[in-house]
C-alpha cells in the first residue's frame, strides 16, 4: 500500500468574483522511502498542491489517503497525528515560525506535542544535533526567526521539520536560499533520512538540475494540471510534453 | 574610465557586538550590474539594508563610507533618506512577500509608494504598472493589483517586488535573490527583462544572488564574500574561468550539473 495517494484533487480559489483553477484533478502515489520531485511553472499550484496535502487547507473534490484511509477528523488531536506523520517545510521560511517565539521555543513545542518528546534535556539534546545536522550553530536558537539570514532561517525550518521524524516530509523550495555548498550538504542529509528511516519525501523545487540529481521521480506541472510524471530518467532523457522540453531547455548553467 | 556611482569603503556593521559585515570596499560603475556570491549567512542582505536603511533594519554601523554621488548614504538625514530611496535608490528584499504590507492589496500599497514619491498620476500610473507585469510574465495584472501578498504565489509576490522597484527607474538597484522563486522559464524571462531595462536606462544593479547561473548571466563583475568579507571580486568571465581563493573554488565546483544523459 502507498504511504499517500492523491486522487483527482481540484481546488478553485475565488477571488473578485473570479475563479483560480489552482489544481484541476491531480492524482498521484507516493511509496515508501521514495522521492519525487514537483517542478513547474511558479503560480502552477505546487504550493496549493503541498498545503492540501499537509491539510492546511481542503481541496474542492479528490481524496487525499494516508496508509490507505483518509484522515478523521479536524479537531487539535487529528490534526497533531496528521502532523506527527507528516510535516511541511514552507516556501516561505518565516511561516514555519512564530514571529514572537524564539527558534527553540518552536522546536521544543514541536518535540513536546508531536514526537511527546518531554524532557527538556532530551529535547535540549535532539535540537542541538539537528542544528549540528543543518549546519547551524547553537547560539542561533535564542534569536527571533526574523534575526536570522534569509538562508539560516530555511535551514532551521528544515531542521524543526525533520527531527520529529516524520514519516512523509512535504518540502517546498525548501533549498531557494542557500549557497550551493550548504544545499549539498542539505541534501545529503535528507538522502541519509531517506535511507535510514524510510521516509518518503515530495520536493518542490525550481532548481532542476537539483531535482534531477536528489528525486527517484518527476512530476511536471502546468497551470494546475500535471502534464507529466515518470521516472527522473526518462523525464529527463526522453521529455514527452512540450513543457517540459522548454522547461529543460531554460535552465540557465555556467 | 566610466564614472563611478557608488563607491563602498570599509564598511563595517553588525547587530549589536556581532561584526556581520567586516571592512567591506568595491565600487560599482554607472552601468554596471555587480553581483555579490557567497555562503548563506556571511552577510549579504546586510550590506544591501546597511545601504537602505541601517536603522531600520537594527544594524549597527562600527565605520566606512558609502558614496553615491556626493550622498554619503551610511549618514543620510532621514529627509534626504527619503528623497533617494524609491526613485534614486530601489531594493528587492529577499523575502519579497514579507517586505509589504500582509493584508493590504497591492494596489494600494503601489499607491501609496508612488504618491509618497510624487510620482502617483492615477491611470496612467495603473498602466504603467500593467505594463510592467507583463513583463515580468505576470499576464494577470488586474487580479494582481486586487490581491494581497497571501493571495499569489511566492514566485509571483517576488515578481511584483522587482515591478515595485523598478518603476520609477532608479539609478540603482539593489536585488537581494530576486529570482530564487522563479522556475527556469520565467527566471529567463526576467532575467532577459532586467537586462534590457538596464540596457535602456543604463542604470546600474547590485545583484545578490545564489545561484550561478543568473550571476555568470547577467553580472559585469563578481564578489565572493565569506564570513563577511568580500575575498575575491573579478570580471565575471576571469572570476568562472581562474578563480584563485578556495572559497570559490569550492563554491564552483559544488553547483550542481543538469543532467540529461544517462
Ligand atoms: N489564498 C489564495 N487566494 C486566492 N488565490 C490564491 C491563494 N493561494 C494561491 N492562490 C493562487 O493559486 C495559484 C497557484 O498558487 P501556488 O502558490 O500554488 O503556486 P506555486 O506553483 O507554488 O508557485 P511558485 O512557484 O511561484 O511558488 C496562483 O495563481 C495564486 O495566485
Ligand atoms: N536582525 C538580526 N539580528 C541579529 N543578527 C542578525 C540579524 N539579521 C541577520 N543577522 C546575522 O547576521 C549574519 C549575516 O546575515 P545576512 O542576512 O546578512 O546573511 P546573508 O549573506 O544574506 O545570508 P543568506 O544567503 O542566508 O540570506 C548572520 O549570521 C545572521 O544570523
Ligand atoms: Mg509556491
Ligand atoms: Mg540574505
């Protein structure tokens, strides 16, 4: 059985009396310890996509599934076992903090009511060990999310994701801030997460020439729609839409 | 030798004792876009904001000058702040979205921004500002003007940034990774659009960014910083092609390769 399946998810937004087809019927399976990656047009609906998947918001029609059955129930206890099997890294870094908290505050709440992780010192000792994991040193833990660097605060969002041990980790741009030496160091600790424990993993990503090296496979998204998903390989090799050869072709390299 | 427009000497500022920007010095040209590299965290944003606003922004100043023209920014009255800042002087910020107001549309904050300058002429101002969505792929410019940042996607509410910071043509541009939300088409696009602009108006741009790709695009010259210093700056081509500190060296070799052949 997949971790999550997505069946025909659509989801308008309205605004001024118009409507945003944001998704229009995506479906897809993500298995155990898999990849995939989500490339596309930037308004084509990946973050929409992430958010009804994490159920921040509820699409219009389609059933999103976890272990074969959808999640009950919107009540705080649902909605902490949704999150404890499943986190979300934001595209925006400051939306994965409360601005008036300090950094560690958020992560010990994170420990405390998703992983009931308790005692301070052993809380003290896996946040420090996820900072060391992100390349973060500790003193950062006492600023506010806004007295970070664009870069230092995505890796801390990453970080307070990651080390409740999520089973299905919902990444969003979650590299756009980093230099190139970080991001790889970034990645091979999510590699390393992937194998060691399994976890399957949906990244959102414009950095193609990324997706391409870190993803088992691609889905490729345009105005809503998914115009293509198959493996890394053969999206990359043997494009079929033409989206996805444009796509290819801009990549801007040294 | 063409002119120079803004010229930096050891600028030195942090956040209360933390040193975040140590005894930085470059000049940028009339014309010339200058891009600054680097690892995440040595202090980029902060040099561009120390030039904005330092205030602001809680930097501390410890010493340097910036000059544009006969302006020495680092110790503008806050009227003379005013009159630079928008028309002579734009930025980009980083986190483009989080730069406006949250639950205010955008037309009015482009609005109020164009009437603070003295540039509002109602109509021809909205047209103006369609105009410039257009350009920047944003085909959608009435809905834009309606929605407030929450409502469009990172990559649009950064486009709107560069639209805002560009209007009223300034003579330099400041751009904290202004196309890091922006997927490989669209990235082209702007990048394309900026540059034209810039060819028109022969202004002149700081461009912070991390990726590559853009910088070896569109930059006349390159910084690399590190731990808050700049430690190698060079012509774009020498600087890809015989890089000398191991900090670029490093930085170079680990962009990753799109890889179309298995
Ligand atoms: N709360 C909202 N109200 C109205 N429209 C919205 C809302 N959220 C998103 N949209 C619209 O839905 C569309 C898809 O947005 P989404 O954020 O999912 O794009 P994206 O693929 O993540 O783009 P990017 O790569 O730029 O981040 C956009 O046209 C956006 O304006
Ligand atoms: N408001 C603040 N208060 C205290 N320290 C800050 C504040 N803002 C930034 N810093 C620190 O100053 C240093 C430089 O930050 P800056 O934002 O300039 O980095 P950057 O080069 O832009 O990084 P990135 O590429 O990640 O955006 C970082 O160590 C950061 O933690
Ligand atoms: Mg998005
Ligand atoms: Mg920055």
């Amino acid at each position: 059985m997949s971790v999550l399946e997505v069946r025909n998810i659509s989801h308008t937004y309205i605004k001024n009396k118009q409507q945003i087809h944001a998704l229009k019927s995506v479906s897809f399976s993500l298995e155990k310890g898999e990849i995939m990656g989500v490339v596309g047009e930037s308004g084509c609906g990946k973050s929409t996509l992430l958010k009804q998947i994490s159920g921040i918001e509820t699409p219009d029609s389609g059933d999103i599934l976890i272990h074969g059955s959808v999640p009950e129930g919107k009540n705080l206890k649902s909605r902490r076992k949704r999150y404890s099997t499943m986190q979300m890294i934001f595209q925006n870094p400051l939306e994965s903090f409360d601005p008036r908290r300090k950094i560690i505050t958020s992560m010990e709440e994170n420990l405390r009511f998703l992983a009931g992780i308790i005692s301070k010192k052993e809380q003290e000792k896996i946040i420090y060990s996820y900072m060391e994991k992100v390349d973060l040193k500790k003193d950062l833990l006492l600023r506010y999310p806004r007295e970070l660097s664009g870069g230092q605060c995505q890796r801390a969002a990453i970080a307070r994701a990651i080390m409740i041990q999520p089973e299905i980790l919902l990444c969003d741009e979650i590299t756009s801030a980093l230099d190139v030496i970080v991001q790889d160091k970034i990645i091979r600790q999510l590699k390393e997460l992937v194998r060691q424990q399994e976890i399957s993993v949906i990244f959102v990503s414009h950095d193609i020439a990324l997706v391409s090296s870190f993803c088992d496979r691609i889905m490729v998204m345009l105005n809503g729609e998914c115009v293509e998903q198959g493996n890394t390989k053969d999206i990359m090799t043997a494009p079929q839409s033409e989206y996805t050869k444009v796509l290819l072709d801009s990549v801007l390299e040294l | 030798m063409s002119e120079v427009l803004l010229d930096v000497k050891n600028l030195k500022a942090g956040y209360g004792k933390n040193i975040v920007v140590d005894e930085v010095s470059f000049s940028v040209k009339r014309n010339e876009i200058f891009g600054i590299v680097g690892e995440s965290g040595c202090g980029k944003s902060t040099l561009l904001k120390a030039l904005i606003n330092p205030k602001e922004y809680g930097i501390q100043l410890y010493g340097g000058t910036a000059f544009f023209h006969d302006h020495e920014l680092l110790s503008l009255s806050l009227s003379e702040r005013k009159k630079l800042y928008g028309s002579k002087i734009s930025m980009v910020f980083q986190n483009s979205a989080s730069s406006f107001h949250p639950i205010r549309s955008y037309r009015k904050q482009f609005e109020e921004t164009l009437k603070s300058h003295g540039f509002w002429e109602g109509d021809a101002s909205i047209e103006k500002i369609l105009d410039i969505f257009s350009k920047v792929h944003l085909p959608e410019g009435k809905r834009i003007l309606d929605s407030c940042p929450y409502e469009l996607s990172g990559g649009m509410n950064q486009r709107v940034g560069i639209a805002m910071a560009v209007l009223m043509n300034p003579e330099l541009f400041l751009a904290d990774e202004p196309t890091s939300a922006l997927d490989v088409t669209v990235q082209k696009q702007v990048v394309n659009e900026l540059m034209e602009l810039h060819k028109k108006m022969k202004n002149s741009m700081i461009l912070v960014t991390h990726n590559m790709g853009v910088a070896a695009r569109m930059c006349d010259r390159i910084a690399v910083m590190f731990q808050g210093k700049i430690v190698e700056c060079k012509n774009t081509e020498l600087l890809l092609s015989s890089s000398e500190h191991p900090y670029t060296q490093r930085l170079l070799r680990a962009v990753p390769k799109l890889k179309r052949e298995y």
